[in-house]
C-alpha cells in the first residue's frame, strides 16, 4: 500500500469521524428536549389533578331593562394555588371579558392575582341577559358550572 490509499483511508476515516460527532451532538440534544417536555407535561399534569373549583354561590339582581348584576363566589378546594388572571368565566355559554369585572377579590384582597387553596375568588359584573347558568374555567382547564343561577 502506497502512501495515497493511507492518506484516503486516513480522510474517510476523519470524515466518519466528524459525522458521527455531529450526529450524536445533533441526537443527543433531541433526546434532552424531549426529555425536558415530558417532565414538563408530567409536572402539568400533576398540577391539573391536584385543582379543583366549587361555585359556592351564583346570584343576580336587576331587570331587563337596566341588565343583571351578577355575583359569583368560587372556592379554591384543591390543592394548587391558582391565577385569577388566567381564569376565565362564561355565562349563558358566552365569553365574559374580565376587563368587565366591576369586583374581583380573593378573600376581600382586590390587589391579588394569586388564589390559594381554601380562598374564596369573588367576582362582580354586569350582563344584558338575564343569567341561566354560569361555568368557571381556570387556567389548568379545571372547570365548575352552575346552572341554577339564583335571582
């Protein structure tokens, strides 16, 4: 064997090389990521077993004419503190903006976006029709309804 098959054996050699450690460079970082999003999930997924909602009280006031003032409170009973900025109420199944909530407190602090557990969230607003029913959603996909809204 000459010098030129050991210097071509010698580049293909190299090249292997070089693509193998690309290769495992490029897989092991997929492998991370995908590791990394799966505990992430689990974590959610924890997270959204352990909340748990109750609507403890749906009433309203008014008439017709002058719209319906309604009033919710809804209990923290599970065990993940909550966001009351991502949580999210709908009335007679439509969308109600929370930049619409004339009260909004968690045990009387209006100055708080964290709902613990054991806290009761109260909210006030205003609506044209009069309230059939009333769901509240929060920011795990937890839900609660209550489809006897009392006048």
């Amino acid at each position: 064997m000459g010098f030129g098959v050991s210097g071509s054996a010698a580049i293909i050699f190299l090249g292997v090389l070089v693509c193998t450690g690309t290769l495992y460079t490029a897989a092991a970082g997929s492998a991370e990521q995908l590791t990394d999003a799966k505990h992430a999930d689990g974590e959610r997924l924890l997270e959204q077993r352990n909340t748990d909602i109750d609507i403890t009280d749906a009433t309203y006031a008014g008439n017709e004419s002058d719209g319906y003032t309604v009033n919710l409170r809804i209990e923290n009973t599970g065990a993940t503190t909550l966001s009351v900025n991502e949580s999210s109420v709908l009335l007679n199944n439509e969308y109600v903006e929370p930049t619409g909530f004339d009260v909004e407190a968690v045990d009387g602090d209006d100055g708080t976006d964290v709902w613990a557990p054991g806290q009761t969230l109260e909210l006030q607003f205003l609506s044209d029709e009069q309230p059939t029913d009333v769901k509240v959603v929060t920011g795990y996909g937890v839900s609660d309804t209550n489809a006897t809204v009392v006048g």
